[in-house]
C-alpha cells in the first residue's frame, strides 16, 4: 500500500509539518456538538494532535492509525497508546459520540470509502457525529505518493444518499492551514447518524 509506505517512511517530517497547527476553530465546532465527557475516535490521528487537544478538554479518546511510524510518534505526543489498525478494520459497535476522521479517510478508494462509512455509522451511538474532509475537487489516485479521493459538495451529497443513515449537518470550504499552502482548498463536513 504505497500510501501506507509513505506514512511510514515519511512519518516523522509529517508529524513536524501538521503538530503545531493551529486547528482549533475546527476542532471547537466539533466538540460543540457533543455532550461533557464524550467517547471520541481519532481515526487516522496521524501526528495525535487532535486527539491530544480532545484529551486536554477532558474528553474520552481512542485513537487510531494505519502507520506504525505515526502510531509510535502520536502515541509519545498523547500519552496513550494509539492503535495501529486499518480503516477497513473498524469493528467497533455503538461505542462513540463522535468520530474526527480529519485528512484521513481521504486515502481510500471510492468504493472502500463507502464500506468504511457504514462501519462508521456502526460505531457510532445514536445521534453520533463524524468530523472529516477531503481536499476540494474532483480528482481521484495517486498523488505525490499517497492515493487520494478529493470531494465537491456535489460530489460528496451523491456518495453519502448511497449511505442514508447519515444526513450532512454542514458542510463548509476552507484554505489548508499549513505554512504556505493558503490556496489549496478543503471540504469539511458534520455528518449526524440519523
């Protein structure tokens, strides 16, 4: 799996590259939507950034992700163990409040997106939310040596009619944050298990 690969070869420059982001207006909108104390899955937590600032605000978090690399570098920055496992590999039942599925679920194809999706809404509680998103556009394949799936509004509101337990809560456009990459676009979403 060359995207796998590249996390791993390439882990600690991207940790370097995403740790002191400043992330919060986005991860706020998150957590305003869930109750005190909530079960959260970081799923793809990459350099555990997020899942470090949801631990901090006195959150339950669980955090994931498919390169071991990262798993060790996001697990030394949290202070909990991160598990190393495959979106394909999410088993979970009624287990979160919330799922942050930032800049991750991205790398899959657009028919394992739809599987992973399900397994999503399953590990959900009732009334659950997802956090995730894609960079804006209409591209799909390898870039850069990572395979990615870029979404539109348009394009993201057919995928998710074929996955009718979630309903878009809201959907909205924003510039990436890192250092110098101001024009490249992304498409965030709030979905709600239905």
């Amino acid at each position: 799996m060359p995207t796998l690969t590249y996390y791993n070869e390439n882990a600690r420059s991207f940790v370097e590259g995403t740790i002191g982001v400043d992330f919060t207006t986005t991860q706020n909108r998150f957590l305003d939507k869930l109750p005190i104390h909530a079960s959260i899955l970081d799923f793809g937590c990459g350099s555990g950034r997020d899942a470090r600032y949801f631990l901090e605000k006195g959150y339950q978090v669980t955090a994931i992700d498919g390169s071991e690399g990262l798993c060790r570098l996001a697990s030394e920055y949290t202070g909990i163990p991160v598990k190393n496992m495959l979106f394909q590999e999410l088993e979970d039942i009624d287990c979160y409040d919330g799922i942050w599925a930032c800049s991750s679920i991205l790398h899959l194809p657009l028919r394992e997106l739809k599987a992973v999706f399900w397994k999503m809404a399953d590990a959900l509680k009732k009334n659950g939310i997802v956090y995730t998103s894609f960079k804006y556009g209409t591209f799909s394949g390898e870039r850069n040596g990572r395979y990615f799936t870029d979404m539109t509004g348009d394009t993201f509101a057919e995928l998710i009619k074929e996955i009718p337990v979630f309903a878009i809560e809201e959907m909205w456009i924003t510039g990436d944050v890192r250092q110098g990459r101001g024009d490249e676009k992304w498409l965030n979403l709030i979905l709600r298990k239905k």
